[in-house]
C-alpha cells in the first residue's frame, strides 16, 4: 500500500494563500483545504482557471480551517464535479457557510461578469459536508483513518493527520500563536511520518506577547489623545473577537477612557455569535470569566453597525471614535471607506494588527507609503488617498506562530516519534526520529524557505520547498 503514496501541491507553494494539496494513495485521492489564491490580481485570476485535476475524481475533501484561502474554492470544486465528502470540526462548518455566503457577495460586486460559484453551488457544498469533533478516529476508507487535533489558531481549526497503514502524513493548515487570548494552546501530533506545515511568519518572529497589550493600549491613549479617529483592519475570524475582548478588559477595567467603538461589520457579528455559542472551546481561564457573568465581546459604549446606511453615519460622530471593520488587509469591506475618510487626516491613527500579503492595501500601509489607491463606494475607479494618519503595526496579535514556535513545533513533533533502531555497528542502539520529510508551503518565497533551512540545521530533519504540481513519493 505504501508504494503508491504521493503529495502534490496545487496551492499555497510560493505564497501564503491558496491552499491546495492532493494526498494520493492507489488512485484515491483526498484533498486538503481549496483556498483563494489572494494578494495580487495575477493571484486572483488563478481561481478562475479550471483546476489542474479532475474535481470529479476525489474521494474527500478535508478542511483545516474556516479561512477563506483554505474554503474560498470549494463551492467552485462542486460546480466542476465534485461528488466526494467534505469533512471539517463541525466548528469550522459553521463558520464556512458565512464566509462563503460573504465572499459570494464581494466577488460579484467585485467581478461583475465573472462568476466563481453562486448560491446553488455553496448549498450544495454543505450536501457533502460532516462536521466532526477533535480527537475521532475517522474512517476514510479501510486502511486510511483521519484523526483531527486544535491547532488554536482560530475557532475549529484543526490538524490533519491521515494514517494510511502505517504511515502517518500530517497536515497543520495554519498553527496557530499560543498562548492565545481566546483559545487553547496548539495540540502536538505523535508517530508523524510526514509533516506539511504552513510558514507564514517563518523568517521572522512576533514582539512578546506580553508587550502586545501594552503596545494596543498605548496606541489607543495616543489616539486618543489626538482627538481623532481611530481605525483598525481585524479579519472577521478571531481578530475580531480578541480584540472585542481586550476593548472589553480596558474599558470596564478603566484603563483606557470610555469612547464610542463601532464595529462595522455585520459578518464579524455572525462569527461573534458562532464563537458564543462554542465557548466551551475557549481555554478555561476565559470559561470561568463567562461563568461569572461576564460577556467578554461586549461592554459601555459599543455599537453593533447593522447596515451600510449606519456605516455612513460614523462619521458625523465627532471626536475620538475606535472603527473596527473588515477587511484586516484592507482589501475589501466596509473598512476601506473609513481608510479613505481618515487616512488624509493627520489626528487619525490606523493600528494594523495581522499579516498582510504582498499587494495588499494594508502591506503598502505598513510599508509606509505615503498616498494609496482606494476603490471606495462601490466606486469602479480607484481613487488617490494621501496618508496623514499615524500608521501603528502590532504584530503580537497574530493568530500564527512565529519562526522560533514553528521550529519548535517541529522539534517536538519529532522528537514525540523517536524510534529505538539497531545501529550498523554490533551493539549499539540509536533514536531516530520517525519523521522523515517536512514540507514548507503557507509562506512567501523567502519566509519558506527560510524555514526549509533552520528545521535542517537545528533539527537534523530533511525539509523541501515543494515545487507547484511536482508530485513528490512518500516512501
């Protein structure tokens, strides 16, 4: 059985988004997570190229998590054929049907004579799908079982390990920044033969964690402090809700004054929702805080902005305000309207605090140029937007481990598969690790292979950048 066991990466090699990889095995063939290619229009036009394999041949389709570079094509993986099953933490399953139902939204005010799936399509994604939970034993098919741990990276991710006989091939999707504000700390899998990983942050690590608090705060009392507004870019998923929480702690805890907080973003209250209705998933420590009665995304001076006629209304609030809207690149959404009302303004302050890709309106921010191109309104015509605003760039809230957590997240997973061998030379016995082969994909070019490097000369572990559709041998 284990002879025919390849990996191919129609996805995710060469940039942090898009994720795509066929695990075949004696001519079943099982995908893990069809993402969105995002960042730059080259990228964008890729997702609507027919894929590279034929959607009507794979068996499953399993999905890390509910972020739209890992669930952004699925609804286009069914309308080219796809008949198998979709497997998922039923966490995941929840939030994926929002985000899809949002992004069909976006896509068609922003492609409106392209189509990538409509309605039909997302519906009938959900026919095939299973929501699971941590920890089950599940049958793919005879001898291929799926087993799924946390990664605490955002609600309901998971990491996919899939034992084929005896070989144990694990995928991370994305690892989530542990110690987490909301969740627990990322799960560890054991006897791993072959580790495919993400690499977002692999050339660079996060400020302390401890800092990041600090650093929120001290950009918000100078805001503040300026009399101007206050924007911050927070995707959807775990973000937004982290830092709902820390407003919560700061403004009930009197350590930042009481000034009005608009969250403008009808999809980040339906997450919000989700993630209060799966708050036996948070780590204890925020469990007791519930329990006592408090609700930890809410608090004095916070309002709920339900429509786009609400949204525009922000701005006749006069004085200090917090503006906390998608998207957290600032390549969408409502936030990109609030960019280019305050941008201009030098009493503004704009605290970017997640990654942002290559192209993004959000790395030009944090690049630090001086006058972007925003399409605001529905306006087809980008507009030229001079940046006045304090630019403040927090990296300590990312939901992905950092180059020293990724390495060492490696270094236990193979250190957890030590195996006891008998040495070439009579008596002598070795501990070698199970772990064969560690893929990097998730990560820019540089980040990536980065990576590829440390995991070889720290950990003695055999690391590859794959190539784009190369099918590699697991042997």
């Amino acid at each position: 059985m284990n002879d025919d066991q390849k990996l191919r990466f129609f996805g995710g090699v060469g940039s942090t988004t898009g994720a795509n990889i066929m695990l075949e095995c004696n001519q079943r063939k099982i995908l893990i997570d069809c993402g969105l290619f995002q960042g730059t229009k080259y990228a964008e036009d890729k997702n609507f190229k027919p894929f590279k394999y034929n959607p009507i041949g794979i068996n499953f389709l399993l999905i890390t998590h509910a972020h739209m570079d890992h669930i952004g094509r699925i609804p286009k993986l069914v309308k080219e054929g796809f008949k198998g099953k979709i497997i998922s933490t039923k966490e995941t399953m929840e939030l994926a049907k929002l985000m899809l139902q949002d992004a069909l939204k976006v896509m068609r005010s922003k492609y409106p004579k392209q189509e990538l799936f409509n309605e039909n399509d997302i519906e009938r994604s959900f026919a095939f799908w299973e929501g699971k939970k941590y920890g089950e034993k599940i049958k793919l098919f005879d001898d291929c079982f799926l087993e799924m741990q946390n990664a605490g990276h955002i609600l309901g991710s998971a990491i996919l390990s899939v034992t084929i006989s005896k070989t144990k091939i694990t995928f991370t999707g994305d690892l989530g920044n542990s110690p987490s504000l909301l969740l627990p700390d990322t799960e560890f899998p054991k006897e791993v033969d072959y580790l495919v990983m993400e690499s977002v942050y692999g050339d660079r690590n996060h400020e302390n964690k401890k800092d990041r608090r600090k650093k929120f705060k001290r950009a918000l009392e100078e805001g503040i402090k300026k009399g101007g507004a206050i924007i911050i870019p927070a995707f959807s998923i775990e973000r937004t809700q982290v830092l709902l929480y820390e407003l919560n702690e700061m403004i009930e805890g009197g350590k930042i004054a009481k000034v009005p907080v608009f969250l403008d973003s009808p999809l980040a209250e339906k997450v919000t929702a989700i993630y209060q209705k799966y708050s036996s998933d948070f780590k204890d420590l925020i469990q007791k805080e519930i329990k006592q009665g408090d609700n930890i995304f809410n608090f004095p001076g916070l309002k709920i902005i339900k429509n786009f006629e609400e949204s525009k209304e922000i701005e006749k609030t006069e004085g200090t305000k917090i503006i906390m809207a998608g998207s957290g690149m600032s390549e969408g959404g409502r936030i990109v309207n609030h960019e280019a009302n305050y941008l201009p303004d030098p009493k503004a302050t704009i605290i970017l605090v997640g990654y942002q890709s290559i192209g993004s309106l959000g790395r030009a921010l944090q690049d630090g140029v001086k006058k972007v191109f925003i399409n605001t309104g529905g306006n087809k015509k980008k507009e030229a937007v001079k940046v006045r605003a304090t630019i403040e760039n927090i990296t300590g809230y990312s939901s992905h481990k950092d180059s020293e957590h990724l390495l060492e997240f490696v270094e236990k997973v193979a250190t957890s598969s030590l195996t006891t061998r008998s040495s070439l030379f009579a008596k002598e016995r070795e501990k070698k690790s199970k772990l064969k082969r560690v893929f990097v994909i998730m990560g820019e070019p540089k980040s990536s292979l980065f990576l590829v490097q440390r995991i070889k000369d720290y950990l003695n572990v055999d690391a590859v950048y794959p190539k784009e559709e190369k099918s590699y041998d697991l042997l």
